[in-house]
C-alpha cells in the first residue's frame, strides 16, 4: 500500500496551506471583533468550549428523526452511562432514518434535557417540558409555531414590526405576514410602552389563534401574566419568542415565561452565547408532537448534531454561577449605558430599558441643513470610528429606510469585562461622533436617500481612542494590523510611497491634488499639493502613473509623500475614499469618485527603491501654509480640486462671458425619410426646425400598434454627437448632471445639461460605446444651442462657475455632429423601434452571430450591430414607456434602406409608422417629460420638480450648475403630476390651462395633454406639492389663440364662459 492513501483524500492539510485566503479572513475577523466595539444586542462571544464542539465531528452526521421520548426524562448520570446506552441502541435501534446514531441519541437527548432544566420551576417541573432543539434559527423555529398551531389564513396578534416586533410576528415582508391573517398591536403613543388593556380590546376583536409576545427592539420585559389573561380571553395560543433574553431569563434577570406561555421560542446564540440554533419548548405531549412534527419532516431535514452537542455544552454553563453573574452584570451595564446617554442630553426611545438592550432616539440630536440624522448613515459613520450597532425604527418612523433609532447592548461588550466607567466611556465615544455629523438627503429616483458626513478630525481621534479602549479589555487580537482593514489606525510605518490604485483611482486623484494629472503620462512624474477644503496644504508630494494593470485594479499611482505629513496624508486620502467625510465647506452633499485603494508601502523590494529614488523630494514646510500663497504654482484653472473653491478669490479671474443664445431664423430641414413620409400618407407638420410626420393614419390607432406590437419612429431630426478621447469622460462629467464615471462600456444614462447659473439647457441620453467613445442624444429643437455650449465648454471659452470662474477644462475632449456631411461613413441618425414586438423585428434583421447578444440586451444597454445589413448602434432605450423598445444609430444613406426593412418584417406583427402625434401621447401616458413643457419652458420647471431629481447626482463635487441648482430647487414647491380626464368626449384641454380646486384656486397649470389608449384624456400639469395628492380636480380650459374669456360687460344672454374639466390627479408613472 502506497505510504500516503489512508490520507491522501482527508485533506488534513493546515487551513494557511489549503486555503489561504480562508485562514486571512478568520484571522481578519478575530482581529476585527476584538478591536471593536460590539454593541449589537444579538450578537455575543461564544465560549470556547461550545466552539470545540460545534467544530467536533458531529458536523459530518446525518439523524433525520427524534431520540426516543423516554430518553429526555433519563438522569444525566443514565444518559452518560454509555455502556448501557450502547448495549440498547443495539438492541432496539431508534426512531432516526439513517444508522450510525449510537452516540447522537444521547446527544440530543441531553442536550433536550438541560434545556428543560433552565427553565424548570416549581410550577412548571423539568419533566413537564419539552424541548425541540433542532431548529436551524429562530425564524424556523417560529415558522414551526405558526404551522403547529395555526391554520393558514388564520389570525396571528404580535407587536408590529416598526415598534420592535420581529419580522416572523407577521412582517409583511415575511411568509407569516403573507399567509397569516396579522393583526399587530403596538405600544402607546404617549408612554411608548405597551398598553395590556388596549391590546386586550384588540384580542376580542381581532379573535386571534395565536398571540406573541417577545420582542427584537422593545427593551423593557413584558409582563406574561397579563398577556396569559389576554389569552385565555379570547381562546388563543400564547407564545414567547425570547430570543434576545433568554440568557438573561435562565439567570433570573428576566422574567421565566415558561409558567404562563404555551409556547416558548429562543434562539441560542444571543444572551445565551451559544452556536446559532434555535429551540422550542411546549408543557404538553400533544403540543411537543405538534411542534415536532411541524420540525421534521414539516420544514427541515437532517439536524445540525453539532451545533446540537455545542448547544448542550452551552445550557450546561447556563446553570452555572458565572454565567448567572454575567446576566446581571448585561442589565446593570445596559442601565448604565442608558443613564449616560440621557446626562449627555439623547432621548431613549420607550423611556430606557430594563434588559440588556437600549435604543436611542436620533431625532433628539436636533436638525442640521435641515435633517436629522437617520439610524442608517449614523450606524455606517460609527463603525469607521470602531463602534458596531445597528439601526432601527423606533415608534414614529414610518417607513425602515428612514427609522431614527440607534438600537444597542451590552452582552459582548460584558464578556469582555466591561464595567459602569468602560459602558458610559462607550456612551461618549458615540456621542461625540453623533454630534460631529452633518446628515442630509440625496434625492433618488424614488424616494429621498439619508446621508451623513462626519468631521475627519472627530473621526480619526474617536477611532484611535477606540482602539486604545479594546486593547485594555479581555479578548486579545491575533494581531495588529492597520490599512486597509482598519483603515485609520495605520501602525507606524517608515515608508514614505503610497500607492493609489482601482478602477476610480485617476478620477478620485484629480479631484484630490492641486495639479493637472491629465498631463501625466505613463512612467512620467510631477509634484502637486494636496489641499483641504479651507485651500490649506496637508502635504506637498511627488507622483508617477503607473502602467494599466489588467485586473480589478486598473489605473495606478505612487505618490511620494514627507515623512512628518504622510499620517495626516494617509486618514484624509482614506476619508476621502470611504465618502464619509467633509471636505468642501458650504456642500455637505460633494463626495470625491471612489473608492480607491490607499496603501503605504514599506516593503524593502525593487519597486520602492525604484520609485523612491525617482520621485523627487519635495518641501515638508509647505503643510499648513495657505494654497492663496502659493498660486504659482497650482494650476487654478481646471474642472475641480479640492481647496479650488477657498482660492478663488485669491487667483486671476478670466474675463469669460455668460452663455447666450439666440435660435437663429432657419428654412425648414427635412430629414433624409422625407420621401418615405410622404409615400406613406404623413401628414407632414413643422416641428423643431423640421418638416416632420404628425401622424399616418391616426393618432390613436398609431398609438396602440406601439403598445399591442411595435411602432417604428423617424427621430433623425434630434441631434448626435460624438465625445471621444482621453478627455471624453472628465468633459460629460463636466458638462452632465448624472454619474457619467459610473457607466461602463455598453451603458446609457439620462442626463440634463445646466449653465453655470442652473438654467436647464436640455435633457438627453448619453451612451458609452468604447472607453474612450460616448454618443450624446439631444432634443432637436436644442441642437444649435446644445452644439454651441458643448465646444464653448470644451474650448474655455465661456464661463462656468461665477462662484469660481477659473473653473475649465484642462485639455479638450474631440467632439463631432455625426450629422455633418463632413464625417462622411461616421455619420449617425436616430431611428426608434418601440413596442412588445420590437425585439422581434430586429431579430429578424440581426446579423445571425448576434442574435443571442441582442436578445439578452439589457435596458438601457447599447452596442454594435449589423441589421438589415447595415452597421448600427443599437439600444434598449426609449421614450414610450414600452419595456421593451431600441434606438438604432445609422448612416443616414442607409436609414430608407433600414426604415423599410423593418416596416417588413414587422408587418406580420402589427407594426407601423409612427408620427409625432402617437410620440407625444405616449411619453404623455408613460409619464415621461417633454423639455419646454414638464422641464424647463414657460414655469423653468426644474428636474427636482418634474419627478427625475435622481438624475441630478449632487454627490458630484461639481458639474456645471451645481450650487445654482441646489439653491434654485430648495425654495420651489410646485411638482408635476399626471391627471386623466375620465368622461369621453370632454373638452380638451392644454398647454397653460389652469388646474383649480373645488374654491376656484388656481393650484397650476397643464402642461400637457393627449388621448390615452382608452381614448380618454390624460396629461401632466404643474402644480403646488401640498396640493399634488391623488384625488379630483379642475381644468378650466382658456380660449385657444390667445383670446380672452369674455369680461363682465361683454356678457350677454347666449354667451358661452368657459365651464371646468372634471380630472384626477393619477399615479404619475403607470405600471407596464
């Protein structure tokens, strides 16, 4: 027998040789738990012990099934007698579905036992209590509850979820809430606290199977015996879900729900500080069968013996002194740590706590910028200071996303030998970095996004003072590390190379340096400053780009930093990237493009003394000195750098004139389907400088071709350009309202172009074709005008910032119109196809090698194809509404050829020509905006009030327009909204109609209407936020032509005054 077969396939190998990466990230996570300050309320240190064997090969055992009944009633002295166990198994087997259980058996049976020995009480003896140790979780384990005892459909009564309920006490979220009739109590909106009386009168009136008491965020114990009467009132099954307690229960600092509740839920790796289990406890035979069966088969298949055996190991130190001790050690810190939160002035939400967990209330920290700060970025910024909680809602939060509470406690904190002085130190770390955040709402595409920054300094000395904190208490790391797993608390190093690498890492270092990077080659070198918000310097450094790497990484740099600087250097340029900090005085909202790695390299090999000879020394006395003093020596003139904005008033300023534009008095263009549209039977209509189709057969008819199976759009007349070269992307970041950086190849993205005084210039599509090759589509009728800004912009020769007017390009991009004669072959022009049918059609037309690439196209995705022959760019986008519809970019010598070869092959589907007539009702019906009527035009409609703020990333530090933008938008209080007119053959209505309530006053305006697929009147109108709810109003619809409504004296008997429009106010976006 060969020396290595009985192991060649144990793989018994050291973890660090098997799997390295593996052995790291335990090691990382050892080292981050005992650096930390853990304060989750479900979360604790399991015992040694109970991790030796939950690591046991117990693991690798499969025992569908239950140990005998008997066995759980047997001493723990019988159970141990193995001898005597073994000679029975043998004998009479068991019960499971698989062999090899000799040793299982008692496992599981003691581990049932002390179980029901940590709960026994002298009304409620061991012997009467049944435990199922096999859940996997406590979700499971509620699950089995509600299958035991509840009928589906059937009415289950818990505390609702957003007032410290858990999401199995019937969350809609959660399958209890989706199968089961919930009716959720709640605390008193006074006292915060439950209200046994009301919950009663809800019991009888709700008549509920089950109730449930137990909580995940209410910190205070109920009281059983009252709900154990609200249950026999009304016939219900009581059950306690003491997850979060039970610890605290076994050692007496928690009342025992076991004499009072019918059920008793817990999982096990809370207070208890077991592995992650869950167990059941019933008082009588036919419910532990309920329960048992409910388990297994019900829900689950084989147990997990192991986390069984560490189970039994955890209840066995449960009974012990010490473990008794450390409960009441958890109450007594958690009280402190309440009682230190309120000197410092935080409300606790319910009024404190009486267990091992507390929630504080954010919005007792008082608004800045006019927010308060939300539990999720609080949380976030206190875990980059060391501090580990969570959010949570708190009664009065309406929605998670936006809960105010901080939820906390003490268990882990305790194991670690935590007393009153370390918990109330814990309580002013927190506050300290509470009070130095700044919060503030993003707008998305659905609903406002909290934010929070915090001030770097805070942030740095709070993280170091935690750090100090966790080394003096019990659990020692395995090691000390420092960037990039703790990112501000980089032990000493003498290297004075950092290395900035990632896919962000040029676009994050040009916002960052004083210095025009665009000019950096590969292998190049040059020294710039590094300046923080105020324009003070932190260091001055040396840099190099270093070759594209092929990985994840891709750009690179090396900077060269002085030794007495670069601690300081290092905590900002990681700020910066993590996107928690402030940095630019008056915009809480500027975040720098990121994230970038950061490493200070320190390593003796090749690539340091390399670049550390090459890179130039640079002056250490420069750090602190104001940029203003140093002007000559950084180059003002670009897009943005930070401390940009604090030099302004100290730099040249460039005689630079606002943009104006004046449409210039034009002949009608036709575009090259002229012929096309007039062989078809258009009705051909002047439109933005065109003569373009309005319509083929009719509006409505051309209307539902495109949402029954396709329509195909002439819309050559808008315009295309081409951005391109190494500039491209730094210019549309530049020029355009959304996250250009963020696009990949192959993406599109909306967008809206500003002056620098915020007026909306045009909205439009942007697509990324290649790294360096973007298309921008604009409307037509601002083509000249958009054409005439871009190469200003891209020229230097208009004015973009009047806070800072040396902003500027650097080095131009290459813009051309693809619909100049002068780029011969590279000419584009738009073609849509939009409907359920579209993709169809074009895979009819598509190169065979492509089919598959067009059919998983993605919306919103763009790329290469060859229809019909033909070279195109083709893209999942639209301005129908449709789910499925493309644009197509053409030669406008092939766009006839390309037209009428989609009109056949979509003929079989339905397909036709469409005109701007159906073009208009259907953006009007989707909800979509048209520029002059839902943006911009006569109202200067805003994007933030035409329902797309999302598309306007303020988290940018600049984009022209910017702050003008931000000030624009915070004083208006007019919305769009969508209305349909429900009677037939009502009057129409129009541009600048009034929208008045039922009082006469006037709320808006129309700035749109169509006939819908119904053939019914819908529109969008203009009108003031507070009265923009779903629900009727009027129009009164104004003379056409600009005539007036007859006056007072000009009536007569026979005379017509216009009469109001009955309209609601609808659903701004329908659902497709």
């Amino acid at each position: 027998m060969p020396k290595d077969l009985t192991n060649q396939f144990l793989f018994e190998t050291d973890l660090t040789k098997i799997d390295p990466l593996f052995a790291e990230l335990i090691d990382r996570e050892d080292e981050r738990q005992a650096r930390q300050i853990v304060l989750i309320p479900s979360e604790s240190i399991c015992s040694w012990p109970v991790r030796r064997v939950l690591d046991s090969s117990f693991s690798n055992l499969y025992a569908e099934g239950y140990p005998a009944a008997d066995n759980t009633l047997m001493s723990t002295a019988d159970l141990g007698d193995l001898p005597m166990r073994l000679a029975h198994y043998r004998r009479y087997g068991d019960r499971r579905f698989y062999k090899g259980n000799a040793y299982v058996n008692p496992v599981e049976a003691l581990c049932r036992r002390r179980a029901a020995e940590c709960f026994a009480t002298a009304k409620t003896p061991f012997g009467s209590i049944f435990a199922n140790v096999q859940p996997l979780s406590g979700a499971a384990a509620n699950l089995a509850v509600y299958e035991a005892f509840v009928p589906l459909g059937g009415t289950v009564m818990g505390l609702s979820l957003m007032e410290g309920g858990h999401l199995t006490h019937g969350s809609k979220f959660n399958m209890t809430g989706k199968r089961y009739n919930i009716v959720s109590y709640h605390v008193d909106p006074q006292t915060e606290l439950l209200d046994y009386d009301a919950i009663l009168a809800l019991a009888k009136e709700a008549k509920p199977k089950m109730i449930i008491t137990g909580y995940t965020s209410y910190p205070w114990a109920p009281d059983f015996a009252k709900f154990r009467q609200i249950a026999d009132e009304v016939g219900a099954i009581l059950m306690a879900d003491i997850a979060h307690p039970v610890g605290l229960a076994i050692a007496g600092a928690y009342p025992n729900p076991i004499d009072h509740c019918d059920v008793v839920t817990f999982t096990t790796h809370k207070t208890l500080m077991g592995p992650r289990g869950a167990v059941i406890l019933t008082k009588t035979e036919e419910h532990a069968r309920k329960i048992d069966a409910a388990v297994f088969p019900g829900e689950q298949g084989g147990p997990h013996m192991n986390t069984i055996a560490a189970l039994a190991v955890a209840f066995h130190l449960a009974q012990s002194d010490g473990f008794k001790k450390l409960q009441g050690k958890i109450v007594e810190n958690a009280g402190h740590l309440a009682d230190e939160f309120k000197k410092l002035g935080l409300r606790l939400a319910y009024g404190g706590t009486d267990t091992h967990k507390l929630l504080i209330d954010l919005k007792s920290l008082g608004k800045k910028n006019g927010v308060v700060l939300y539990g999720e970025p609080a949380a976030h910024i206190l875990e980059l200071a060391g501090i580990v909680l969570n959010k949570n809602t708190i009664p009065g939060d309406a929605e998670t996303a936006f809960g105010t509470g901080l939820r906390m406690g003490t268990p882990w904190l305790t194991q670690r030998g935590a007393g009153e002085a370390e918990v109330r130190q814990v309580a002013r770390f927190i506050h300290r970095i509470l009070t130095a955040c700044e919060p503030f709402l993003y707008k998305g595409l659905t609903r406002p996004l909290p934010r929070g920054k915090v001030d770097p300094r805070v942030l740095r000395e709070v993280s170091e003072e935690v750090d100090a904190f966790c080394a003096k208490l019990a659990v020692r790391p395995p090691r000390v590390s420092g960037y990039p797993h703790f990112p501000y608390l980089d032990p000493a190093k003498g290297g004075r190379l950092i290395k900035i690498t990632g896919p962000h890492a040029e676009a994050f270092l040009a916002d960052t340096i004083a210095g025009d990077l665009s000019t950096l080659k590969n292998g190049g070198v040059m020294t710039a400053f590094v300046l923080d918000g105020d324009g003070r310097v932190i260091d001055e450094v040396s840099l190099a780009r270093l070759p594209r790497a092929n990985d994840a990484r891709r750009d690179g740099f090396v900077l060269k930093a002085n030794p007495q600087n670069i601690r300081s250097l290092l905590v900002w340029l990681r700020g910066l990237s993590d996107g928690f900090t402030l940095f630019e005085p008056g915009d809480v909202t500027a975040k720098i493009e990121g994230p970038a790695v950061i490493e200070q390299l320190e390593e003796d090999c090749e690539f340091v003394k390399t670049w550390t000879a090459k890179l130039p020394d640079t002056d250490p006395q420069m750090a602190g000195r104001s940029g203003a003093e140093l002007l000559a020596r950084i180059p003002v003139k670009r897009p943005y750098f930070i401390g940009q904005h604090a030099l302004a008033k100290a730099a040249p300023k460039p005689d630079l004139p606002a943009f104006a534009w004046q449409e210039p008095a034009e002949a009608l263009k036709r575009t090259s389907l002229y012929e096309e549209h007039k062989k078809l039977g258009g009705k051909l209509v002047p439109f933005a400088g065109h003569e373009m189709p309005v319509r083929y057969v009719s509006t409505i008819e051309e209307h539902n071709a495109v949402r029954k199976a396709a329509g195909l759009f002439d819309v050559s007349h808008m315009g295309v350009f081409e951005v391109s070269g190494p500039r491209a992307l730094a210019f549309l970041d530049l020029v355009c309202s959304n996250y250009i950086g963020a696009m990949a190849v192959g993406d599109s993205l909306y967008n809206y172009l500003f002056d620098h005084d915020a007026n909306l210039l045009d909205d439009l599509l942007v697509y990324r074709l290649e790294e360096e090759r973007f298309f921008m589509v604009v409307n037509a009728a601002n083509e000249a005008k958009d054409w005439a800004w871009l190469t200003a912009v891209n020229e230097g020769r208009v004015l973009l910032d009047a806070e800072t007017p040396q902003r500027a390009m650097e080095a131009p991009a290459v813009l051309r119109n693809l619909k100049e004669a002068q780029w011969g072959a590279e000419r584009r022009v738009d073609l849509a196809l939009q409907g359920p049918k579209s993709k169809e059609i074009l895979l009819r037309l598509v190169d065979v090698h492509q089919k598959e690439v067009l059919r998983k196209l993605g919306r919103t995705k763009c790329g290469y194809f060859k229809l019909a022959g033909f070279d195109t760019v083709a893209s999942r986008t639209g301005y129908t509404g449709e789910a499925i519809g493309f644009e197509i970019f053409v030669h406008p010598d092939q766009a006839t050829a390309l037209w009428n070869a989609i009109l056949e092959a979509g003929k079989e589907f339905g397909a036709l020509p469409i005109g701007l007539g159906a073009r208009d009702s259907l953006r009007i019906e989707a909800g979509l905006p048209l520029y002059g009527h839902e943006l911009a035009g006569h109202y200067d409609i805003t994007p933030d009030e035409a329902g797309f703020a999302g598309y306007v990333k303020l988290h940018k530090p600049f984009f022209i327009g910017k702050r003008p933008y931000m000030k624009k938008v915070a004083g208006r209080e007019m919305k769009i909204v969508r209305f349909a007119v429900p009677a037939k053959g009502s009057k129409p209505v129009k541009l600048g109609d009034p929208i008045i309530d039922d009082k006469g006053a006037c709320l808006g305006y129309v700035t749109s209407c169509a006939t819908d697929t119904e053939g019914l009147l819908v529109g969008q109108a203009y009108v003031q936020q507070k009265k923009a709810a779903l629900g009727p109003i009027l129009i009164l619809p104004l003379p056409a032509g600009g005539k007036k409504s007859p006056g007072a004296e000009d009536l007569k008997p026979g005379s017509r005054l216009p009469m109001p429009v009955e309209a609601q106010i609808i659903k701004r976006f329908p659902k497709r």
